[in-house]
C-alpha cells in the first residue's frame, strides 16, 4: 500500500543505530526510575498523602493525552532528532530542578508537580520522535531486530528500575535518583548529538496545511489501512485488559487471595520475566513462522490462557496463574516488537509522526479506560469481577489479527 526507499545498511548506520539505542537505552531507564523516584520524592520529603502520590502519578498520562494529536503531527514537519535533543535537555533541567530545590529546604508539592507535567511534555516529543525517526536508520529488514533491541531496554527498564529507585532511595535518597535521572537524559542527549546518518528534512516540498489537517490525515491512514486498524484493535485490548488487571491486582492478591507482598512480587516479577523473553525472541521466532503469522499464531495459543486469571486460588494456584500471567506479558512484550515494525514499515515516514500520534492516544486512552473500568466493576461488584473483564479482553487480543490480513503476511514487505 506504501512504499519505502531501501536504505543500504552500512557500517556507519549500524553504528547510528547502536548509538540511538544506547541514548534510547539510557532515557528509558530515567524515564522509570523517575516514575519510580518521584513518588518517593513526594513521600519522603514533602508528607505526601495517597491523594497527592495519586495526582502525580495520573499527571504523567496527561500530557500524551491532550498533545499526542498536535505533536505526531507538527513532527512530520520538522526534522525529529534536534526535537529529542531538546527534549532530553529539557526533561534533565526540569528534573534537576527537584533535587536541588530540596537540599534548599524549598521543595514544594506544587513545584513537583509541575515537575512532572514538564517532564510528560518533553517525553511526548522524545518518544513519538523515537518511534518515527528510527525508520531512518534502520532498513527494513533491520525493523524488527532493531525493534526487538529497544523492546528488550523497555522490558528490562520495566523489571529493573523500580526495585532499583527503591533501594538508591534507601541508600541515598529519593531526590538524590532524580538527580541521577537528569544526568541520564543529558547523557542521551550527547548521545543523540553523535548521530551522523543525516536525517532527511520529511516534509520540506509538501504544501504546508493547518495542523487540524495534518491531523486527519494521520486519523485518516490509520482508519483505513488494515495492518494499522488490526495493530491498534490488539492493542486497546491489550491496554485495556492489562490496565484494569494490574489496577485491581494489589488488592484482589493481598486481600482477596491473602497473599504476602513477597507473593505478590514473584507473580509480578514472572510478568516481566515473560515480557523480556518475548521481546528477545521476537525476531528469531517472527524469522521461523513469519512475521505476520506470528502474531495471530501466538495469540490463538496464548491469549485464552488469560481465563486462568479470574480463577486464581480456588481452582488455579497461584504458581499457575503466574505462569499463565508470564505468558500473556510473553505475547504483549513480543507484539511490542513486531507491531511496532509493521506501523513503521507501512507508514510513509512524513506520515509516522502523525500515525504515531494517534495511536499512543488511542492507547493510552484504552489504559485510562481500562483502570477506570476495573474500578467501577470492583466498586459495583467485586474485585473478582473486574478481573473477569480484564481478562475477557487480554483473551480476545488475537481476533483483531485473526480477521485482518496481517495473519497471512509472512514478511514485512508483504505489508505495503
């Protein structure tokens, strides 16, 4: 359906493209160790209460919410890479601001607060310029090993940076890791300046329109092209049902079940450990049963295991349910790595800004939707109940793929 100029792999677009996942590498760890770290900022230093660590937390979601739309779209007018620089210095200088204005005795919510919401603007332009500008320096048959590498840094940032926030917190203490976090965004930043593959200038002949133009078109593309609408249904389920399990799970687990908080992390950590090996063996197993099939045949395996959640203690034990939440966050870290190569491979690259942008809204509109839902559900009926709805929406994820073509395609290419 489109097209796309081959880049020729050379040694110094490989080197590009290590450097690009080490400054990727590098944001994505301070990006969670920030999630991790400002929370605990708030506690420790200000008396916070549930409410405030609440607002800080939702505030992070905010800024995709309302600028995703304008900002894939103003992206594919510009050139991506000096924006993620910015971005980058941007997000260090606002997090810098927290550790020094506590060693002054002057740190307040509000400023925290605002903190965070600069820090949720500056990261919508670097992820939704990650996601666009690394089809400049990948060909498409690096895609989804390319894919793959940063999947595996998202899923090991995931496992690793919150228990790590917390014990550099005890260590040391918790404005102290924001502090290290900005010195790792300026890090990417230096990293991302090293880059030499020149990026191309996406939209420099095109007719300037409205940017609410701009904006439908991305709408538009993503709306009628099938690879794209089966990639986004899968994943609104996917958001949606994982969303409101993991709203509900602390207390379904330690309530409900009675399990110890030990417990509680060995089921979460099974998770991860799931969601890691999916992204790693994304490319070998994507190789050997075909892109495009890949996905369908994992989710018809996988995805009906999700039943065994709702069940967990009477009938299922807990070591079961585990295993059966490790496989499910196996396909989610897996179809991490191969969708996000096919909306790159059949997206014209002055389109992926805008197409990009649409999609994390619809996304992150499906986690809201999906936490608001579980809570609603346990507040009316029970916690089990809300588990039931997650987990009817984590086992349906492979029926938007099952009735699209994608589950035919054995190659990228067979996508344009």
């Amino acid at each position: 359906m489109t097209t796309q100029a081959r880049l020729p792999d050379t040694a110094e677009l490989a080197r590009d493209r290590g450097r690009y996942l080490l400054a990727s590498g590098v944001a994505l760890w301070g990006a969670q160790l920030g999630v991790a770290a400002v929370p605990l900022t708030a506690v420790a230093s200000l008396s916070v209460d549930a409410r405030g660590t609440a607002l800080l937390s939702a505030s992070v979601a905010v800024p995709f919410m309302v600028l995703g739309l304008p900002v894939g779209a103003w992206l594919d007018r510009v050139r991506r890479r000096p924006v993620m620089i910015t971005a980058d210095v941007v997000r260090a200088a606002a997090l810098a601001t927290v550790p020094i204005a506590d060693w002054l005795g002057a740190l307040t919510f509000v400023h925290l607060w605002v903190v965070v919401l600069v820090n949720g603007v500056a990261t919508v332009f670097f992820d939704l310029g990650t996601q666009s500008h690394l089809k400049d320096l990948a060909p498409a048959d690096q895609l989804v090993k390319t894919n793959g590498r940063l999947a595996t840094l998202t899923q090991s940032a995931l496992i690793c940076a919150p228990p790590l926030a917390g014990w550099a917190s005890g260590l040391l203490t918790p404005p102290a890791v924001l502090a290290a976090t900005a010195v790792g965004y300026a890090w990417s930043a230096v990293w991302l300046s090293r880059l030499r593959t020149r990026e191309p200038a996406h939209r420099a002949d095109a007719p300037r329109q409205r940017l609410s133009a701009d904006i439908r078109d991305g709408v538009r593309f993503v709306r009628q092209h099938p690879v794209l609408l089966a990639v986004l249904g899968a994943g609104c389920l996917v958001n949606f049902g994982s969303a409101a399990f993991t709203a509900v799970l602390p207390v379904y687990a330690l309530v409900d079940l009675g399990w110890s908080e030990a417990q509680l992390g060995t089921y979460l950590g099974a998770g991860g450990i799931g969601g890691l090996l999916g992204a790693v063996t994304a490319n070998k197993v994507a190789g050997r049963l075909g892109t495009g099939r890949s996905v369908f045949v994992i989710g018809l395996f996988i995805a009906p295991t999700a039943v065994l959640l709702p069940l967990t203690g009477d009938p299922v034990p807990g070591y079961v349910a585990a295993a059966a939440w490790a496989l499910i966050i196996y396909k989610i870290g897996f179809d991490a790595v191969v969708m996000m190569s096919f909306r790159q491979a059949v997206t014209p690259s002055h389109l992926l800004g805008r197409v990009n942008g649409t999609m994390r809204v619809l996304l992150t509109a499906a986690v809201a939707a999906g936490a608001a839902t579980a809570g609603a559900v346990a507040t009316v009926a029970d916690n089990r109940a809300a588990v039931i709805v997650a987990s009817v929406a984590l086992g349906l994820v492979w029926v938007p793929i099952a009735l699209s073509p994608l589950r035919r395609m054995s190659t990228l290419d067979s996508a344009r």
